[in-house]
C-alpha cells in the first residue's frame, strides 16, 4: 500500500491550506487513515484520524481549526487546516491501517510534505 501525500506549502499566520492523500496498491480493507506532523527536534504528533465508517479523532493542538475527511470510493483522505499558527510548520505525514488480501495487518506511512507558517 503506497501513500501520496500533497498540499503543503507556505502560508501566513491564519491562512489555510488543504493536505490530500493518496492510497494505491492493493488491500483487503483500509481501516483508519490519518495524519500525523513532525517538526525539526520534536517527536511525531499525533494531527487525526478517521476510520471507514467515519469515526474522527483529533490532537487536542487543532481541534476546532483542523478537518479531517475520507472519500472512500477515491481511497483518499484530507485535511483541511484553518487559521494556522507557526506552531503548526512541520512536516505531515499520512498514514494507513488495515489488512492486506492476505489478511496481514499493515500501517503504512507516506512520504509526507512540508507545511511552513510564517508570523
């Protein structure tokens, strides 16, 4: 299972930007996809998740600015960020949980992309 994330770029304090994610490959089931954030020096942070039938998580840091969504025909989830914050520059990584045809469990990670906010 491949993931292709896009969508992230520079943009002032209080802009917005929308990430897109590409599942491809083959599966038997995509269970929860997500993203996730690192900045320079820090450790993975946990951004949301949302599961096939729509269950959604948020990290406490974007609830209220950030959205997450899935299209599940397109195999493709979203997020949309508004009024960003500096704190919010890093780089953002989908990620995929699921079962594979063979019904091994993977969680997958795409390559990510940068997401800068600028005061």
């Amino acid at each position: 299972v491949q993931l292709q994330a896009s969508g992230g770029g520079l943009v002032q304090a209080g802009g917005s930007l929308r990430l897109s994610c590409a599942a491809s490959g083959s599966w038997f089931v995509i269970n929860d996809m997500g993203w996730y954030r690192q900045a320079p020096g820090n450790e993975r942070e946990f951004v949301a998740t949302i599961s096939q039938g729509g269950g959604i998580n948020y990290g406490d840091s974007v609830k209220g600015r950030f959205t997450i969504s899935r299209d599940n025909v397109k195999n493709e989830v979203y997020l949309q960020m508004n009024n960003l914050e500096p704190e919010d520059t890093a780089v953002y990584h989908c990620n995929a949980v699921g079962l594979l045809a063979t019904m091994t469990p993977f969680r997958n990670w795409g390559q990510g992309t940068q997401v800068t906010v600028s005061s």
